[in-house]
C-alpha cells in the first residue's frame, strides 16, 4: 500500500511539473509540442527495504563516490626475448664458404636444407617482445595493499597501479594463490582509501551489487546488476588445486575488470571480480567473483606466512543430481558424494568411506561441490571441522583434522621478508640431498619469480641456486635476507642451477 501510495505522489508532481511550449506561429510553418520536466523524479524512483523493512530510495550515486577511490587501474608489463625465426633468415651460402668448410659442415650445425637447395638457417639475436596487459585492483589498507587477480599479474615484468585520483605507482608482488586466482600487491603509499570486506556467507541472491573497476581502458566504470547466484564452478581455473565458488551476477562484466570490486550498497567488498561467461570474449550476461570471505584468508595467509596455509580433506568428489541418486541407490538427494579417500589423507584418518554423502560442515549445510570446496578451503593445515555425513541413510557426525597438500598438519615453510617482495622472488631453502648432489654446504632456491629487480633487471629462471650474495656464502634463506636487508647499491650473486653446469652471476641494484 505504502509503495502506490509513493508511486502515485510521484507520478502526481511529475504530471504537475508538465510544461506545454507552443513556437511563434509562423505562417505555413509547422506547430511543435515540446515537453519539458521541471526536475526529474529518477532519483528515488525506485524504492527498496532494509533490513529493518523500511522503505528506502534505491540510489547507487553515494555508494559509487564512496567506492571508486578505493578501485586502481593495474598494467602489468611482460618483456621476453626471443629468437625470430622466418623465411628472411633463410639464405645461401656463399660458394667460398661452402668450398672450405663443406656442404656436411653446414648440414650438421645449421640443418640440412630441402632438397635440391643449399639455404641455410642462420639464428637472428634475441629481440625483446613486450606485451602489456590491463585490469583492476582494490585497496583493502591505507599502507597501500592491493588485491587483484594473479591472471592480471601473472609472469609480470613491471606492474604500474594508478589511483582513481590518476597519481600512479610502481607495485611489488606480496604474494599469489593460484588455486583461486588471487593475488596481493603494495604500493609504497599511506592514507589511502580502502574498502572494508562483509561477510560474503550473508549475501544473498537477488540482491543489489555493484562492479567497480576499469573495462578496456575505461577507467572508473561502475555497472549495477543483482547477485544472479551463488557457489558457482565454471572450470576456468587451470590450477591442480583449484577452488571455484564464485558469485555470479548480471552486473556487467568486461576485459579490464578483472581484480576489481564487487560491492553492496554499503560499500562493503562482496568480491573480486574474476571472470565472465561468454561466447564472445565481452560482457553477455554473467559475472563471476571470487567471495570475500576467501579473499579475506588468501589474504590473511600472505601477509602472515608468505604462502596459503590451506586444509584438505583428500577426497574426490561430486555433487548429488538425479541420476546419481539413482546409480547409487542414495538415501539422500542433497550433499556432496565422495567417490574416493586418498591415501595418507585426513579424511582417511577420520574413518570417511568412499560413497559418504557430506551434508554439513560445521553445522552449515553443503549442497554442492563448490560450497564444500570452499568452507574447507577457509581452514589451515592442523585445524578440526565437524562434518555430518550420511553413509547407506545413517546419520553421523565425523571430526576431521585438516592435513596440507603433503598429508601433514604442519604449516607449509616459506620465509617472505620484505626485501624479497621487492626482488619479486619466493625463496626456499634447498634439502640436505640436493646440496649433496650439487657438492655444496648449502643454498637458496628460486621458487618463483613475480615482478621485482630479479625479473626486470636479470636474466635469471626460477630454479636457480644462491650460493654467495657480494661473496658470502649463502645456506639458507635467513643468511640470504641478512645479507639482502639494508643493503644499497650494487648486488651480485652468484650460483647455480640444477641441470645446467657451470656458475652463473647476476647483478642488480638496491
């Protein structure tokens, strides 16, 4: 009642605010009706409840102002060298050439040529290739952390950030989880704007959301849509370990904002927007985000402990439709099916069976495989969860003691200093065996290399060995961050790789 009663008010001063404006007449001239509205009544056209069931405008312009500055433009910058190989560097040999060394010379350092020809290939220099890609990012603390995809960054030379007020910097890689497409980055800022994030187990479907980001090259856009559905797994993630359970919605979605934000409208970060669904490669309807509440672990793990510390069950698993209810004659028709236990895995340990249909975690019900993917996937290595399962139409509750990737409860190691996020690297310390192997006291490998001085300014690969830093010896990646801390000017080190002989040097500054 109260909405008609609105809508007619409404429609009442619209109506009222109707002026007719009649031209000059002119003699064989044409008479025309123009329509003018003395302010427009879309801003609180629309109305929608609370939470406390109040009816309230329907208005994303303070929520946009509030949002945007707190949204960046990322360019991540890729340069490789190559060697180009075409038909211009195919050419004959000179006949003095071929006359002293021999046609077999040739053949056998170069390639034998077609038949009948005597063109050999001749290998041009490396040529640089630079390739630039775009997308979005959100400031979630004033001291200039940022979170983005790590699609958006990946394999990245150079990441240049630009703030909503156009001020731009250079950004150092925190750290990456592939397994959700996440990744954290810093700019050297303080006071920045950020973005507070909900809990996204309190969104629900059919509510109002907003994507914020920069869609090709169009900085600062803002599309409304609705949270179309939730805990949805597309298989765009390549990781091994991939966890899928995204938000979906209709807000629209384009090249560019990935790494940006999907928000209420408080402002609240719901998600980061990560992909679409499309058969043409641009927006056709749906969008898809990585949950807060996952954001908010991957995050938190990086910060703390350099890599996610994440729990496993170690078990396959599917969700439950019709016809799986009918080939396994279940008792149930919601839940996650578990078709096999790995070995040496927590749920093995704590007595699951394959066939086990997983209804709760905790007390929450699961109904798909992604929402169970991603309640476990909130957890660290060592941490207990209470699982209701149904095993032949039995209910029962099971304890389970989370294990990491390896079937051990132990967190994974990895030691992140801050001079290692501006080399761009993840370090680990090589074991006893390989140091062994390799006839040294000890070294640090080169896990991963992000961008940083180490990708920019060097040709080193991820594999490599640290040996001596400015020539002192090197065993662990506590000596390495010692001899790297406070250090200016020129660096060289020196060491080695696994399968390639001999002792390779690198040089860079600080």
């Amino acid at each position: 009642m109260k909405n008609h009663i609105v809508s007619g008010i409404i429609a009442l001063i619209v109506s009222l605010g109707v002026i007719w404006v009649a031209p000059e007449v002119v003699p064989g001239a044409k008479t025309l009706k123009i329509e003018h509205i003395n302010g427009t009544p879309s801003k609180g056209a629309l109305y929608t409840l609370n939470d406390n069931n109040e009816i309230v405008p329907l208005d994303f312009t303070a929520v946009s102002e509030k949002v945007m500055d707190a949204v960046v433009h990322i360019k991540s910058t890729q340069t490789s060298n190559y060697t180009a190989r075409g038909p211009q560097q195919y050419r004959q040999l000179p006949d003095p050439f071929r006359d002293f060394f021999g046609d077999d010379f040739f053949d056998q350092f170069f390639g034998r040529p077609d038949q009948g020809q005597r063109y050999y290939r001749f290998e041009t220099p490396q040529q640089p290739q630079v390739r630039v890609g775009t997308g979005s990012g959100v400031i979630i603390n004033s001291e200039g952390y940022i979170v983005t995809n790590n699609h958006v960054i990946a394999e990245a030379n150079d990441i240049e950030v630009t703030l909503h007020d156009n001020r731009t910097y250079k950004a150092t890689v925190v750290g990456t989880d592939p397994s959700t497409d996440l990744a954290l980055i810093q700019i050297k800022e303080k006071g920045l704007p950020s973005l507070p994030l909900v809990n996204s187990d309190d969104v629900k479907v059919g509510e109002w959301v907003l994507a914020v980001g920069n869609p090709f090259n169009l900085n600062s856009t803002v599309t409304a849509g609705i949270v179309s559905a939730k805990s949805r797994n597309i298989n765009i993630l390549r990781d091994q370990y991939a966890i899928e359970s995204f938000i979906q919605t209709d807000a629209a979605i384009n090249p560019g904002n990935s790494g940006g934000a999907l928000v209420n409208l408080q402002g609240g970060l719901v998600g980061i927007n990560t992909a679409i669904a499309s058969p043409t490669g641009a927006y056709a309807g749906y969008g898809f985000a990585v949950p807060s509440n996952i954001v908010n672990k991957v995050v938190e793990d990086l910060l703390k402990y350099g890599v996610v510390q994440r729990g496993y069950l170690g078990v396959t698993i599917r969700g439950i439709d019709g016809n799986l209810v009918k080939e396994k004659d279940l008792e149930v028709t919601k839940g996650v099916y578990v078709d096999s236990v790995a070995e040496n895995s927590a749920a093995l340990a704590a007595g699951i069976e394959s066939g086990d249909v997983i209804l709760e975690v905790d007390g929450v019900e699961v109904s798909t495989a992604p929402e169970l993917q991603e309640m476990i996937a909130r957890h660290r290595p060592g941490d207990k969860v209470k699982l209701k399962i149904d095993r032949n139409g039995k209910k029962m509750d099971v304890k389970v003691e989370l294990k990491n990737r390896e079937g051990e409860t132990k967190f994974l190691a990895k030691n992140r200093k801050e001079v290692f996020n501006v080399l761009g690297a993840e370090f680990e310390d090589i074991d006893k065996d390989l140091a062994r192997k390799l006839d040294i006291d000890g070294g640090v490998e080169v896990k991963k290399l992000y961008a940083g001085k180490l990708m920019k300014h060097t040709e080193m690969r991820e594999g490599f060995i640290i040996t001596k830093v400015d020539g002192r010896v090197i065993k662990d990646t506590e000596e390495l961050a010692k001899a790297l801390e406070n250090k200016k000017g020129g660096v060289l080190v020196e060491g080695i790789y696994e399968d390639i002989p001999g002792t390779y040097y690198y040089a860079f500054g600080l």
